[in-house]
C-alpha cells in the first residue's frame, strides 16, 4: 500500500486519507535501521521506545538493526492544563542502569517536542554518555518549542495534521492500522 491509495473498505468511515502507506513505512524503516547500524557499530546502544505509540515503529526498527542493541521501553505522560509548565511524568525505567550506555529515544511522533525535551533531560540524568532521538513522525508545526533540540533520526515529516495508524491513536483507537492515515472530521 502506497500514498494516495484508496483507504480500504473497512476503515473508510473513519479514515480520510492514506498518507503514509506500508510499503513506505517499511522501505524508509529499513533505510534508518542501516543508518542508525552505519553510526553505532560497536557500541551496543539502549533503544528506548515511549509507548505506547513507538511500539510498533519500535518492533520494526529494532529489526531492521544489524547491530547488537539492547530495548528498555519507557512511558511519557503529560499532565493535562500543565503542558506550557514542561510537565511531563516518565516511568519504566526504574532499575535500568543506563550509565555510560549510548541511548537512542524511540518517539512515535514530535510535535511540540516537549515530551522529547523532558525524556532527554531525564536520560542525561541517568548518566548516559550519548542521547540521540529517533522519530517516527514529525511535524511540521508552528507550536514546536524552540527549548527542544533538533531530533537525531527522522523517518518523515507530516502537515500539521492529526494523524493515526501504525501505532498512533485517537483516544486508543486506530493503532493497529498498517498505514498511517488522517481521520474524518467526525471519527
Ligand atoms: P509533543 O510533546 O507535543 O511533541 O507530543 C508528543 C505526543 O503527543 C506524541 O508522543 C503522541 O503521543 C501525541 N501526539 C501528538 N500529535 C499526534 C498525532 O497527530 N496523532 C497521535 N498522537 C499525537
């Protein structure tokens, strides 16, 4: 499945659009994985997926690494009314040593960016000695914060639409797409 292929029969109520087909997904996260393998042979980095929306991008990329790494998933959440605040709880990573460790962050989507921002931050303190960010998504928006530092590894940008699909929801809904789509206004 490809960009601009009709969306199938049984998403048609709720998906407007196809904007990012399978066969694309899974040539451009190919493509990553042997660039993220090119830049850390050797040094058996930490992958780090926030769920829940990485995790299938995550499944994917960490197959497409021909590299030893190792997989620790970490959860972000955003405390609402708080967001210009940086209020960001992360968990998972209780008893995970990541000192002197090269960590790649594994997002789903960057928006604002400041979920990635305060990940970051929270990794350093750990005490890695390297923190790259690997992205999905990211889009192109007016709202990103200019506190948040540019991400490492993009495998595209998107308008600044809401989107879903291939691990990304609308109030839970829609994750198990195999494409990444926009939906209708009333979904
Ligand atoms: P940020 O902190 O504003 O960058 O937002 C990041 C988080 O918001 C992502 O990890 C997603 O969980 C969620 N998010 C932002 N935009 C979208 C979208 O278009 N579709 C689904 N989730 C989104």
């Amino acid at each position: 499945m490809e960009a601009g292929d009709e969306v199938p029969a049984i998403w048609k109520d709720d998906v407007r659009e196809v904007l990012l087909g399978s066969a694309d997904i899974s040539a451009r996260v190919r493509q990553l994985g042997k660039e993220i393998s090119a830049a850390y042979g050797g040094l058996n980095p930490v992958m780090l997926p926030v769920l829940k929306g990485s995790y299938i991008f995550a499944a994917d990329l960490s197959r497409s690494l021909e590299i030893p790494h190792e997989i620790q998933f970490l959860r972000a959440r955003s405390y609402v009314g708080t967001e210009s605040s940086g209020d960001v709880s992360i968990s998972g990573l209780e008893g995970v040593d990541l000192r002197e460790r090269h960590v790649i962050v594994v997002e789903d989507i960057v928006d604002t960016g400041l979920t990635l921002k305060c990940i970051l931050k929270k990794i350093r303190a750990l005490g890695a000695i390297d923190v790259r960010s690997c992205t999905l998504l990211q889009k192109d928006t007016n709202r990103r914060r200019s506190d948040v530092p540019p991400v490492d590894y993009i495998a595209f940008h998107v308008q600044d639409e809401f989107v879903v699909g291939y691990g990304l929801d609308y109030n839970q809904r829609f994750r198990h797409l195999p494409f990444i789509g926009i939906l209708k206004p009333h979904a």
